[in-house]
C-alpha cells in the first residue's frame, strides 16, 4: 500500500454531522488497518511520507499523511479515518505572508521574524516571543489535540520536535491524543463536524470542540466566514448528529480524506 492508496471497506455507514471522535491509532500499520477496516490478504505495509515537488517553483519537501482512525461516541460501531498532510515547509501566502505560530498554537499571519514577536497592542497572555514559522498543516494538529486534551487559550500545546515527525516518528501526536482522561479515566477525543462529498469523509478542519462543548457559536461562525469569503465547506453536512441509520450513506469503499485550510486574510498555495 502505497502513500497516496486509501484502505476500502465493503460496506459503511456514513455519517454526516457534528461527532464525538474517539482516536484508535494514528498511521496505522497493515495489521492495524486490517483489523480496523475488516481487511483480508496480504496488505504492503503503508508508508506516510513521501517526497513532494511544487510544480510552480520546484521547491522539493517532505510531506507526512498524518491518518487517524477513529469511532464515534455516539456508535461505536462506526470506525472511519480523517487525514492531515504535514508538510517539512512553512505555510506561506499569496501575498508573501508566512504563517507563525507559538508555544500556546496561537497563530499570526505576517512577513518576518521581528514583526510576528512584536506584541504591542495585543493581548499580554500572548507568548510572542516562541513565534515561528509554522509548517503547512501544524495549526490543525495542534488545535485537534488542544480540544482532545482540553487546552485552554493560554495553556502550551506544541511539538517538541516536529522534524521527528517528517522522519516517520510520530510518537508524539499519538501520546498526545490516544490517551485516557486522568480524572474520569475515559478516552480522550473531541468533536468534529463530518461532512460527505460522494463517497469520501470529509471533515471541517477549522474548528474542533471539545466533548463537553455543546456551544457551537464558534463552529457556525467560522462555516459563515469561510462561505462569505469564498472557501466553504465543500460537503454534505448538517450541524447537528442524524439519527443512526445503517441503511444510510453505503458505499464500497471510504477513502480517508481531509480538507485544505486557509488562513485569516490570505489564500496559501
């Protein structure tokens, strides 16, 4: 199984709508995937980073399917994967703005070092001096495990070595979020708005919540924006959970599939 090849399944339920993720295993191996997706034969073992060149500029990197396989609270009986690509190059602009963020995940979007630590006028629970240029992916990583672990605003939330990860060790992101609560001893997870574009799973990257957030101001909010500025959530969805249905959304295969972000005020390539 190659990079760019996604597991099928013979039959599954698609459910569209806002779900409680439960994380089983990031970038599963052949047995994993065969377990989880009911798999039979022999399988390649799948490999998670590959060698990308940018057609416009010929500027060559690595990028990192960051795969998780989940189920939902709500059934778990329905297991699926979502995708993130993490990229080895900074997330840049059109404009030329680069994407920074910090050691709390916060992010800015400007055109140099100096000016993304200038913390005049902003908030000073801000940490301006650990801006750096983000990496093509990053921001949601880390906002997916803010909500799983329930970081707030000021709270850190950064990779200690996220170079470790375009080398296939991603041990980090998997300590992070498969896991259990130390309080209630419960998985951690969060919730995520999934959505169907004919036989793929998308979901909406912008935005997760945690379990226990039933406001979804800023998830409604954030669909509006991106819909007014042109980059909608290009999917079959509703904003709250349907009703369990096995008869609903089959299908022979689901391929994993994540969606593109953008940034504040700019359209990255």
């Amino acid at each position: 199984m190659g990079f760019d090849k996604n597991e099928a399944k013979k039959a599954s339920v698609k459910r569209i709508g806002i779900h409680t993720i439960i994380p089983l295993v990031i970038n599963p191996n052949a047995d994993e995937l065969k377990k989880y997706f009911n798999l039979t034969g022999d399988i390649d073992e799948p490999v998670y980073t590959k060698e990308v060149v940018d057609t416009k500029t010929n500027e060559e990197y690595l990028q990192t399917q960051i795969k998780l396989v989940f189920k939902t609270e709500e059934d778990p009986k329905y297991i699926d994967s979502i995708s993130i690509f993490l990229d080895s190059r900074n997330r840049f602009s059109k404009t030329g703005k680069y994407q920074y963020i910090n050691k709390q995940g916060q992010t800015t979007w400007t055109f140099d070092d100096e000016a993304a630590k200038e913390g005049e006028g902003r908030p000073d629970w801000i940490d301006f001096e650990s801006f750096r240029k983000a990496h093509t992916g990053e921001e949601t990583i880390i906002n997916m495990i803010k909500a799983s672990r329930n970081i707030g605003g000021s709270g850190e939330a950064f990779f200690d070595d996220i170079n470790r990860i375009f080398k296939g060790d991603v041990s980090e992101i998997r300590a992070s979020l498969i896991d259990v609560d130390d309080v209630t001893k419960k998985p951690l997870g969060f919730k995520v708005l999934l959505g169907i574009d004919g036989k793929y799973i998308r979901f909406y990257d912008k935005v997760f919540l945690t379990k226990n957030e039933f406001d979804i101001t800023r998830l409604t909010k954030s669909l509006n924006k991106d819909k007014e500025a042109g980059y909608d959530f290009k999917a079959n969805y509703t904003i709250k959970p349907q009703e369990y249905d096995p008869m609903a959304f089959t299908g022979d295969a689901v391929p994993a599939a994540g969606s593109s972000t953008v940034g504040d005020d700019d359209l990255p390539f």
